[in-house]
C-alpha cells in the first residue's frame, strides 16, 4: 500500500496593488508589500511619474497614505506635473492622504571626510511617515543621496541600512534609480539589495519612439519576463502584458451577421462566429473599408458598440465616403455605438499602438473592433513586428470576446496569399476581394477563402457597391454575365 502525499503547502508572497492598468497583472499583484522596489532607467522614461501613480492610487484606492520624500523637485513643481494626468496633490496632503518632502541635496555636501551616514535622513523619514500614517514611500531618486561618494563599500553599506530601515518600518517602498552605462543603474549596487527590480525603457528606432517595461527580478514570486509596452498619455500609465499565451480562451458557439445577407448564407445562414477574428484583403478599391464599415453598421443596429480604429482616414473623411455607398454611420455616432480612434501608423511604435487598442478596449467595451487597414501599420515597421503584435492583439481580443474585423492591403496578381504581414494564420475567417474584366467588363468578386469551424461557400459572388449598399450577386463562373440582385439590376457607384 503507497502512502499518499502530503500536501505541499505553498506561502504566497504578500503584494501592494500599484493601481497601474496592466502592472498588477504582470507583476502577479503588485509589488513586494512591505519591501523595496527599484525602478531603473535614463532620463524621460517615466520613473518619476509611475512612482507618483503607485502613492496616487495607494491613497485613492487602497486607502494607504504615502511619502514622497524627493531630492530633485520641489513639491510645487512635482504638483504642477502631474496636474495634467488628473492627480490633485495638493488637495491629498490637504487631507493628510500624502506628504511631499522635498530635499535639497548638493554635491558639494557630501564629502568622503569622516564617517558618512543616513542617519539625518531616517530622522526626516522617519517624522513624515508617522505625520500621516504612511503605509506607502517614493524615494525620488536615490542617485541625489550618493552623488560625491566614490567609496563602494560605503555605499553599499548606507544602500542596505537604507532599504533595511524601509522594511523595519513594514513601509511598501519605490525607490527611483537613474540607468548605468554598464548596469541597470548608475552604481550597479541598487539592483542586487532590492526585492524587486523593474526596468523601464524609451527607445527610438526609425525616428519612431516606444516605451518598455520589464521586470528583471521579483524575489519570492514568478512573474511575467518579457519587455511589456506600456503608455503613457493623460490618464497616466497602463501597460500591455502578454495574453492568452496558454491559448486557453473560450470558443463560442453563437453567431454575429456579416450585416449583408446573401454574405450570411455563405457561412450555414447566420455568419461568423462571435469572437472570431477576420481578415478581409484585396487589391485597391475592391470595397475592404465599405464592407468593414457595413459589418460596424449591423452591429450598431443590434445595439452593440463598435470600435473603429482608422490608420487611414480621418472619421468625417469616413462618414462622407460611406455615404455614397448607402451607409450613413452618423446617427450610430451621435448614439454613442460608434467610436473612431484615428491616427497615423507613424504617430507612434507598434507598441505604443497596441497600448492605445488596450486601452480604449478595456474603457469601451465593445462588442466589435474594426482595424482598417493593418498594411499601413506594416509600412511603418517590419513584418515580423507587426505579426507578433497582431499576435497579442487577437489573442487579447478572443480572451475579451470581441470580434474583430481586419482589413489589408494586397497587390494585383496575388491577392490571395500577398497579405503583407502574413497574418491569415491567425484569423479565422478571410475574405477576400478581388477586380476581374470577364468581357472586358470590370466587376468586384467576393469569396470566402476559409471559415474555420463551420460549413462555408467557397463559390465566388459579385460584390456589388451601389447608393443602396452591398449586395452579392449570383455565384459567378468565368463566363457569368453582369448579375442581378432580387431581380433588379444594380446601380454601381464609381467608387
């Protein structure tokens, strides 16, 4: 007889909630409560700022007063920048929730003559942390306090009775460093005695900028290992981790119409799959943005909100264009269903770009997202770049189940497989779209080239854009003559 197994019992490490979209996610909680975290990297990274956020949101949210104890700005100057992310410092220490000590360290003050010591700075410390209760400190940054020592070993010393005296105190401490030439900070000390490092990234490439995140150790806990994007615009800081890895989101069953029935017969009557993910390619003026903005309008229809994020076009430049193909999107507008976000592929990195989706999905909660075209996002970086963060974004979007439509750019000769960025792997419906001249005639054609998990027609049909809208004709053989829809002949437009 095998005597059974204990159970293994496994402590989990205790964490503080930052309150930062996506950072507790990564981080598996938040930071290390009652224990040091470093946060690293070079000038205009955002260090200063997300260490606000963490005492913010401690004193908001979590009702946890904090100290900022700064060495480099006033506490006028700090206030004034980040009035503009909504933050009210002054009205929080007005109500004892946060205490901003500003302290002037200069260079030629500390000197290596006698015994150096932290001892004064405890004291300071120590007095503004009972003031206000103070479960939460920012030390904004450390660099000031050693700027004239050359001694390591000193150093080392005061860093460790430093980061010791915070965890004594039970104190969640964030404590800012400033990037080495050759280590993840100027003295290369700080990372070894924190619990918890995080590394902050602005890097330019092409002219083109992006900010990344990485936690490069968490002592006691697993955590996420790869670069994170992460933005930061008015609202503050979010960071985007990487979803569904694991590939374990939901299949659903029920079915969202394509808005264009003859479309809808095609794939068992009742049109794709809700959360699935589709493609629509083909060459130029084939119809792409006129049938992704009539699948925004059936879902608008049905009462959905809709996201449309236009790389392209401007949203008037949109609702006029539309217009001539029988859609007026203005009234789902003026409703409050449809939301454009538009922007230039080059405005920001890829990185940035998927953050702002992130971000804009997690407020919005829509039903459907439309991404019109995702060819201008490959002109602005490379192919492998563009898969993987259309990779995370579809997996994001299966994992939030939305369904997305995506619309690309093909050549003439190849409209089938010149995807561009090689994506259709990941879809799980394409359409494609495509010119022909039968008796030199020019006409649109449609087919379903795959429709994963249900029955599909992958008979070609004329698309038909007209004042009235989009409509299919008859299947079409390469000797079909000009179609009829519902036995009346189609006014097409010249677009």
């Amino acid at each position: 007889m095998t005597r059974a197994r204990p159970k293994v019992v496994r402590p989990s490490l205790a964490k503080t909630p930052t309150g930062i979209q996506g950072l507790d996610e990564v981080t598996g909680g938040g930071v290390p409560k009652g224990r040091v975290t470093l946060l690293c990297g070079a000038a205009g990274s955002g260090k200063s700022l997300l260490a606000m956020e963490f005492l913010v949101h401690g004193a908001v949210r979590y009702g946890e007063p904090g100290v900022c104890m700064d060495f480099e700005e006033t506490e006028g100057k700090l206030a004034a920048n980040v009035a503009s992310l909504g933050f009210d410092l002054r009205e929080l220490t007005r109500r004892k929730k946060l205490l901003v000590d500003y302290v002037s360290v200069e260079r030629h003050e500390i000197a290596e003559t006698g015994e150096y010591n932290l001892e004064g700075l405890f004291i300071r410390l120590g007095h503004a942390v009972k003031a206000i209760k103070a479960k939460r400190v920012v030390l904004d940054s450390i660099e000031a306090l050693f700027s004239g020592l050359a001694d390591s070993t000193t150093l080392r010393a005061e860093l460790r009775r430093l980061f010791h005296w915070l965890e004594e105190h039970k104190l969640t401490a964030v404590v800012t460093g400033e990037a080495g030439e050759h280590a993840l900070t100027r003295h290369g000390l700080e990372e070894y005695i924190a619990d918890c490092v995080i590394a902050l990234d602005h890097r330019v490439t092409e002219q083109i900028s992006t900010r990344r995140l990485r936690i490069v150790k968490y002592r006691g806990t697993s955590h996420g290992t790869d670069e994170y994007p992460f933005l930061i615009d008015r609202e503050g800081i979010s960071v985007v981790p990487l979803s569904s890895l694991a590939l374990a989101h939901k299949a659903l069953t029920d079915r969202v119409s394509t808005g264009i029935p003859a479309l809808d017969e095609m794939m068992e009557g009742k049109g794709f799959f809700r959360g699935s993910s589709v493609l629509v390619s083909g060459t130029a003026g084939t119809g792409k943005s006129s049938l992704a903005a009539n699948f925004a309008t059936a879902a608008c229809a049905r009462g959905e909100d809709c996201l449309y994020f236009a790389f392209e076009e401007s949203p008037s430049q949109i609702l006029r264009n539309m217009r001539s193909v029988g859609l007026d999107l203005e009234p789902w507008v003026k409703k409050g269903l449809l939301h454009f976000h538009a922007m230039r592929p080059t405005s920001t990195g890829l990185e940035g770009h998927l953050a702002a989706i992130h971000k804009l999905i997690a407020k919005l909660r829509p039903r459907i997202v439309v991404i019109d075209p995702i060819t201008n996002l490959v002109s602005a970086s490379g192919t492998y770049d563009i898969k993987s963060m259309l990779m995370r974004l579809v997996d994001f979007l299966k994992v939030e189940e939305v369904t997305s439509m995506f619309t690309n750019l093909t050549f003439a000769g190849d409209p089938q497989e010149g995807t561009g960025a090689g994506v259709s792997s990941l879809m799980d419906a394409w359409i494609v779209l495509r010119d022909s001249k039968p008796n030199g005639r020019p006409r649109r054609e449609l087919f379903v080239l795959k429709s994963r998990g249900m029955a599909h027609s992958r008979e070609p049909r004329e698309l038909i854009v007209s004042e009235r809208g989009l409509e299919l004709g008859t299947v079409l053989t390469d000797h079909t003559p000009a179609t009829t829809v519902a036995g009346s002949s189609a006014v097409r437009s010249a677009k």
